[in-house]
C-alpha cells in the first residue's frame, strides 16, 4: 500500500485543486458538489480522512483501513449511479486508500470533465445541481454559466481529440521525462509533480479517457509533432500562422469595409509567409531561452505539406498587413501563459 505524506497536503493548495474532509461519520454530502465542482473547473483532488488545523496544516482523523475501504466502496456505487451523478470521470487507479501517519486516507482524483460531458451535475439537476471551484469554495453555477457550457459542447477541438488507436505507451518515455523535469523546476510545490506518468499526461491533457474502451489514450494535442517527412526546407510541414493582435486588427478593418460597402467579401488575414513547425519550435526556445523536447511521429494522414494565404487583396482593399512575426507571436504567447498558467476560466 502506498504512502501518503501529511506534510505535502500544503502543496495541494495550488490554484485551489483540493477539498479535504474528515469523513469520519461516512461518505460526506457535501463531496458531491465537490466532484461538480472540479469537474466543471480544472478538476483536482478530494482527500477523505483529514481535517484541517486553524493554522492551516492538516492533520488525519484516523480512519480504520476498514473505514477507508467502505468509502471507497460507497464512492464508487454513489458515482456510478446517474440519478446522483452525470458523469463518471475517475478511473480506477484515481481512487486510491492511502497510509499516513495517524490513519488512512481516500485520496479521489477528479479529472476536468471533457468539453462534451460538461457542465457535470448531481441529483440529476441540471440547474440546481451544476457547480464551478471559485477561490477555496464551490459555488452553483448561474443558467448563464450552464448555458454556456451547454453551448460549448459540439466545440471540440483538435487538441483534445482522443486517438483511440493508440495507448500511452506509444509517447516517448525520454520525452515525457523531459518534459516533467521543465514541469518540476518551473512549478516547485506543484502537486501535479507527484502524480505518476499517466496522471500526469491526463492532467496536462496529453491523454484522456476514450469513450470506446473506458481506457487512457493519447490526445492530437498530446503529440508534440506531427511528421518529418513533408516535401519542405526541414521535412516538417507548413502554415502561416498570424499573431492574435494582427487578427483582431484584422476584423476591425473589414467592419470598417463591410460599413462602406454593399454585398459580400472574402479576405486573408495572414502573413503571407510559411513557418514550419521547426521554425515554431525554434522561435520559442529564442524568446524562452529554453530547450523544447520533441518527438518526431508519423504524419496525420491527408496533411498537407504547405499552406498559408496571400494577403494582397487585405492590404489593398483593408489597408490592413501583418506587423507581427514569428518571434513576436511566441515572446507574448509565453508570456501571457507564463502569467496565466491555468488559462481563463470559461
């Protein structure tokens, strides 16, 4: 049985991802809006068989190992019942009886629920029984909030798209290793630097859990590069990809047109030029001073080698051309994810 230290329960504070309970009486209610809560937010973890002190630290309640085990036995037949919850997110392994010193503890991990199992509700209520992680609370979400996670649904995205055709051994150990060890150095205190590998890919999003087989797969976003075969300057292929403040200056100018002018126009926002995704890998190692681990991996198949637009027509008719390049793009988008490193809530 594996061992839990008390001691790091602080370094689950971060970014709000844990709720410790005593439990000491049985399953709490209250662990229910909880699991809403994380699944809706950034997920994190639920801790049974703790309490916390007035000063802050933790300390177990001393939970027999018979106590923990009938928990965690009355989780999983709670969650398991759609009438109570809409969703079953953790996977085996995620639930876990843990020793410490002083009593056992139930450690469940809930991961953020997918995009299309979102907004995850208990009581089968959908709008009384919704909840979102604010601060160190969970807070039942408005229609609006609802709504919008309802709407959200059919948005997913190629990052997130599970590859059920591969397993998580198919990711380059070396490069997972790699990748942790940035991971550890950048966020010291983390507790996602404790997780095992397959935790951790699945909280960074590198792996999720298919629908198909109920087991852990690669994401598309999980695979850091596609192909090296490609009939370009480096083998990897091309786009033109185009800074977010040229794209929004971009809009405004064709409102400005669409003002002016009657009937329908199509224009390019790009750079008019092609940037690999070794020329992107390379522009962040200069604007980040960092070492970028990648791997080289079959190509998706039906990509093309090169493709990015002419931008002639917008900067005739829209008097509108990219002031941004390559570099430029990867120095603000580190730095805006430096200072956000969870995102937006949404």
């Amino acid at each position: 049985m594996e061992t839990f230290d008390i001691a790091k329960l602080a370094s689950y504070r971060e970014n709000n991802r844990i709720e410790a309970k005593s439990a000491k009486g049985g399953l709490p209610r209250s662990i229910w809006e909880t699991y809403s809560a994380f699944a809706n937010t950034y997920g994190g973890v639920i801790l049974l068989g703790v309490k916390e002190r007035e000063d802050g630290t933790f300390e177990t309640v001393g939970l027999t190992p018979v106590e923990a085990e009938h928990l965690r036995q009355d989780f999983w037949n709670t969650v398991s019942n759609r009438s109570k919850v809409s969703a079953v997110l953790p996977i085996e392994s995620e639930v876990e009886v843990l020793e410490a010193d002083g009593g056992m503890v139930l450690a469940i991990h809930v991961p953020r629920a997918p995009r299309d199992e979102r907004p995850v509700y208990i009581n089968n209520d959908l709008f009384g029984g919704t909840y979102r992680r604010r601060g160190e609370g969970d807070y039942r979400c408005t229609r609006q909030e609802i709504s919008a996670m309802l709407r959200d649904q059919g948005a997913e995205t190629m990052d997130s798209k599970v590859l059920d055709d591969l397993t998580v051994a198919d990711f380059n150990t070396d490069t997972v290793r790699a990748y942790r060890n940035r991971f550890r150095a950048a966020r010291q205190g983390s507790s996602w630097t404790d997780l095992d590998d397959e935790r951790f890919l699945r909280a960074v999003g590198a792996a999720m859990v298919s629908r198909e087989d109920g087991k852990l797969h690669p994401t598309f976003g999980g695979l850091l590069m596609f192909g090296n075969d490609y009939d370009t300057p480096d083998g990897t292929g091309v786009r033109d990809y185009i800074h977010v403040v040229d794209l929004a200056r971009g809009h405004v100018c064709a409102i400005d047109y669409m003002l002016k002018h009657r009937g329908e126009s199509v224009f390019n926002l790009g750079t008019g030029v092609g940037y690999s995704v070794l020329d992107m890998v390379h522009a962040f190692e200069r604007v980040t001073g960092k070492k970028i681990p990648y791997e080289i991996v079959d190509r998706r198949p039906g990509d093309l080698a090169t493709v990015y637009s002419s931008p002639d027509k917008s900067a005739e008719l829209l008097g509108w051309k990219a002031e941004y390049d390559l570099d430029d793009m990867c120095r603000d988008t580190w730095a805006w994810q430096s200072k956000n490193p969870m995102g937006y809530e949404s």
